[in-house]
C-alpha cells in the first residue's frame, strides 16, 4: 500500500456520523517531522503513535502504552494510515464509529531519524522524540509474525538507553493524565469540559471545541457529545489545579530539565535564577530520614551527610535542587565541589532548593511553579537560623532576563535559568525551562589522555553522535597539579588497548596516545562548536560521577542573540533627579560586591522592582551576593 493512500482509513469511518478528520483540511507546513500520541479509550484502553512519514500519519496502537524502560518491549500493532489532520484531534468518536470512545492529545512534538524509509521497509525503526513527554532515542522493531495467526503487522517499540530512560518506580510517565493541547484529563474531554485543545499540525486560526471533536455539531458526533450531559447550556468556569493527595512521597522523581538557549524569555510569567555548577540533586525527607539522590536516581546521602543531617529536621517532603559549593567570593564552583567530593570533604557544600514537588501530604506537581515556590520559602523559613546554613532557598527575578544574564556573566557566574512560572512540574526536558549561559559548557566523554615525555599534557574528547563516539578534539588547559593527580587513577583504571572513538575523523594511536574505556565524562568549558562539529579551546573543570557515559551528545542552543540591558538610568526614567539618590542607593560611582567593582551601581535595570523602586545594578549584584553567602 502507498504511504499516501488513506482508502483504508476512509473505507472504516462514516464521516456524515463521525467528524473525524478525512484528510481535506490544509496542513501547516514543517521543516521537521511531527509526530503525535493519542491516548484512545476505546473497546481497550491503548496509546496510538503517529509518525510523520510521506504526507500522511504511519500510525501504531501501543497496547500498553510506551514505556521508559529499556527492559520493555511494547506490543505496538501497525494500523491504517491516517492523514495528518488527525494530529489535532482530541474528543469523542461516536459510539458504534470504528474507535468509538475518549481521545487525548497525550503527546506531540517532533521525531527524526537518520534513514526513516530504510528503517520502516527493514523492520528497525530508529528514531529520536522531541515531544513534550517522550524524549531521547527508540526503536520500533517488526516481529515476523501475528501472535494470534492474523494478518496484523505486529511490532514492538522499545526505548534505547539514553538519559531519558527510566526503570523502577521512575518509568511513570503513564500516570500523566493531562492532554498536551488542552491540559484537560480523559474525563473532562468525555464530558466535553475545559480549555479547547490547541492546534498543531493544521492552520493556527482553526481549532477545536471543548465539547466537541473538532468543531463538528452534525449527526450521532453532537448525540454522542451531548449524552449525559444535564446542563449544556451551563459555562463551566476551569478549576485551578490543585495538590493531590498522596499515601507516601515516592523515593525519586524524574527530574525536570531545560533547554539550552542564547538568549532567556522575555515578557512576563516568567522567573530567572542563577544557574548553580554544582550537582542535580533530590532531597527527599520522611520521618525523620532525609535521603539524598542525584538526576538518576543514585543514592549520595553518604556522600553529603552534612546536609542530610540538617535535612532530617525539615517537615516530610521531596524538594528539587542543586548541591554547590562556593569559592572565596561566595559564587558556585565546580571545581571546588569537585575536589571536595574526591577528598571527602563535604561539610562546607550547600543545597540550593529550587522546587518543591511534594509536602503535607500532598502532590504539588500540578501546581504552578510561582506557588510551589512560595511553598518551599515558607517550609524553609519556619527553620532556626543556626539549622539553615547548610540548605538554602533559592531567589528569583521576575522580569528583565537578558539584564539578569550578562550582570550574572559580569559576576563570573555561569548562568542564568528561566522558569515559567504558570507552569506544572514535568519531569523531562521542556520548554518551561531554559538555561542560558555565560560561557559554554559541555559533558564530554573521555576516550583517552597524551603525554610529552611520559608526563601528562592533554583529554581526548568526544561525544555520542551518528551511532559511534566522535571525536570531537583535544582538552588542553585547565589542569593544576591537584587535578591531574585526581584524575590519572581513574584514567590508569580504563585504560585500554582499543579506540573508542568511530568514524571519519577517529584519531590514530601514535606513541603519546592512551586510550581508555568510554565510561568517564568531563565537565569541560569551550568557546563554542566549529563548523565541523569540533569543541575550540576546551578547558577542564572536572569529573561528572553523576551522568553515564553513554547519554553524553552535542547539546546547541535553540535560539539566539543576547539582548543588552536597558540603558536607562534613574535619571532618565524621572524617579530621581540628576545628582540626587533615593534612599538605600549607591551614592558613589563604583562599589564592590563579591569581589568585583561594580561600575555605575545607581544605574536602573528596571523602572519598578515591585515595591514601587527601580532596581538597580548593585540591587541586582547584591541579589547574586544574598544567594551566595545565604
């Protein structure tokens, strides 16, 4: 059958009784292939994946629905074609339809792969996900024959290993009943309530309704829509969304993750923190016991029993954060942490708390950031000061992003990160989340070290990318003395005879080459990416213990440009005069905080701070000193 024949999927639908799309409706064009999931309560509850592929949805009923967890292999029985129109639909399929029942929009979002014909008519479809909820790389393998000795094509979709794998109680990613276009839960769409979904694959202008599939109120599709329901003439306001009752905290929560930006959101609804270098880290307290666990999931309470002993007086909860420690100027630095984690001494690291997920019994994910936050300061503040060194709150701003980044980067800081804060707490990578920074910094995999003379000189680098580690250059700065001695035991332990670099551009083993096992990952700072994809000017900071090996990929940016603060200063916006200052600023024409000289502190960023004040450089350099020193 041709990829674009839909003869199948209109011989089974009567659409004078069903508005589900036929494939007339013009589809917004994509440089990039979309894909969507829709959630179907039909005569059994399954998931059905479409991927973009020749003009039409390739669709899969996942019987089960996918799975994080690499162990599993998910039934997924290939169906009819469906035009791609359909990935906007989220409603009812009149009962007695083909289908009949509930559908969400589970997930949407983008999909590529580097042969997708070649795989498909091969029967080993890789793929890598950029939706919404399903991230990282898959692969849909074809079973040679029906289970049942029909003529289904079964498959089987199966996650690879990658950072966005999950086992255990963290492969939840099930338990988000919310649809991706409309936030509504499989009840309410049945019930025809809530936000209409938003459209993604047809024309921005056209959408669906609430109580409808689509925006169709012809034959058994309006019945259908209208059973049960005893007041639809009746508005129903949307319900602000609220905590959810829970038994138990669970042990570990996927974590939330940003995208990588030049240049942070503007507007409002939005809030900017420093971006600590320093550890990902879970603090999870109950009864008494405070546990300690990184982005994976692995258990570092011993690592850090200082701050889990300050942890164990907080009330029952499960707070998102980073663990840092800060150099002689108060500011986070990895290198620090690094040789404080070596030589085993904690006790000075701190743990910025950023996000509280659950507390008071209560599942506080669907909350929006803002209140979790004001959740987290108040549970934090109830604390006495001599018990609160060691655990911190994290502040934020809520306007002004690009002014917030460079007065970070002025600071030597790395970062910033941006967070909605309308927003829900989703685990995996989203847009709710960005990051940008002030020089770049990358994880890369080491695949082997050079000498000169014998003596230590250079990393070899690389990353994952086209099914291979690349080599992408050499790391050549940043090592003292100390760090080479930390460093060569674990270089000396994966020594091996074997490259592990692949492709064109693998190094070849001269006399001053070691290679080693791809299995450690370096933190290293570099001034960008060249046009073939080689790291410039690399520096090493240090040994990630956190993050496996096998996930380290190229990360770029998804926007550009950096835009430069306001330039208006108090004089010019009319809140003072000339010569003159408000009380509590800066009178002179330099000051120093952290360290740094600070030039022009009295010039405003902002014209209103919230309190009715402008804020100023030295408001905001003070802002980054108070996060610091605690």
């Amino acid at each position: 059958m041709s990829l674009r024949n839909l003869s199948t999927y209109r011989k089974k639908r009567d659409f004078e009784k069903t508005a589900e799309p036929s494939g007339e409706a013009a589809v917004a064009p994509s440089k990039r292939r979309r894909f969507v999931i829709q959630k179907h309560d039909a005569t059994r509850l399954h998931y059905d994946l479409r991927l973009e592929f020749d003009g039409v949805f390739k669709s899969w009923a996942v019987t089960r629905g996918p799975s994080l967890d690499p162990h599993d292999k998910r039934l997924a029985v290939e169906v009819e074609d469906h035009p791609l129109d359909y990935g906007d639909f989220e409603g009812t399929i009149p009962k007695g339809q083909y289908g009949g029942g509930t559908v969400q929009l589970w997930d949407r979002g983008y999909w590529e792969s580097d042969d997708p014909e070649g795989g498909y008519k091969k029967g080993d479809l890789k793929f890598t996900l950029y939706g919404e909820k399903l991230r990282g790389s898959w692969v849909l393998v074809r079973m040679r024959h029906d289970r049942s000795g029909g003529k289904r094509t079964n498959w089987l979709l199966i996650k690879h290993r990658d950072e966005f794998a999950r086992e255990g109680k963290a492969n939840n990613i099930l338990d988000d009943d919310r649809s991706v276009a409309s936030g509504r839960t499989m009840e309410e769409i049945a019930a025809g309530k809530g936000k209409a979904p938003k459209p993604f694959m047809t024309a921005k202008s056209g959408g669906g309704k609430a109580d409808a599939v689509w925006h169709s109120n012809r034959g058994d599709a309006a019945e259908a829509r209208a059973e049960g329901k005893t007041a639809a003439s009746r508005s129903v306001p949307a319900k602000e969304p609220k905590g959810k009752k829970v038994s138990a905290i669970p042990d570990f929560v996927a974590p939330q993750l940003c995208i990588s930006v030049d240049r942070p959101p503007g507007g409002e609804g939005w809030c900017h923190e420093i971006k600590f270098d320093g550890y990902r880290v879970q603090l999870r307290v109950e009864d008494g016991e405070a546990r300690l666990k990184t982005r994976k999931g692995l258990d570092w309470t011993d690592k850090f029993q200082a701050i889990a002993k300050q942890g164990s007086a907080l009330p029952d909860a499960l707070i998102d954060g980073e663990i840092v420690a800060l150099d002689h100027n108060g500011a986070p630095d990895f290198s620090t942490l690094q040789a404080a984690l070596s030589d085993g001494e904690t006790d000075n690291l701190i743990f910025f708390g950023f996000d509280l997920l659950f507390a008071d019994g209560m599942d506080l994910r669907r909350l929006p950031l803002g209140e979790r936050k004001q959740r987290l300061k108040q549970l934090l503040e109830t604390r006495p000061k001599a018990k609160a060194k060691l655990i911190r709150y994290v502040e934020h701003f809520e306007t002004g992003g690009d002014a917030v980044l460079q007065s970070a980067c002025k600071l030597s800081l790395e970062g910033i990160v941006s967070k909605k804060l309308s927003a829900p707490y989703r685990s995996g990578r989203s847009e709710d989340w960005t990051k940008a920074k002030c020089r770049a910094g990358h994880e890369v995999v080491i695949g082997g070290w050079k000498t000169t003379n014998g003596k230590f000189r250079s990393l070899m680098a690389g990353v994952h990318r086209g099914g291979h580690l690349a080599f992408v250059g050499m790391v050549g700065t940043g090592f003292g003395q100390d760090k080479v001695k930390r460093i060569m035991p674990a270089l000396k332990a994966a020594a091996s005879d074997k490259s592990p670099f692949g492709g064109k551009d693998a190094p070849r083993k001269t006399r001053d080459v070691h290679w080693v096992r791809p299995e450690l990952v370096a933190e290293i700072e570099f001034a960008g990416w060249t046009d073939g994809g080689n790291i410039r000017q690399a520096a090493f900071k240090g040994l990630r213990q956190d993050k496996p090996a096998d996930e380290v990929r190229a990360e770029n940016p998804t926007m550009t440009k950096i835009a430069k603060p306001s330039g208006k200063t108090a004089a010019d916006s009319g809140k003072t005069k000339p010569g003159k200052t408000r009380p509590g600023q800066a009178e002179s024409k330099t000051a120093e905080v952290m360290g740094v000289v600070i030039s022009k502190p009295d010039k405003e960023l902002w014209p209103d701070g919230g309190d009715g004040k402008g804020v100023t450089k030295l408001d905001l350099a003070r802002y980054f000193e108070t996060v610091g020193a605690g």
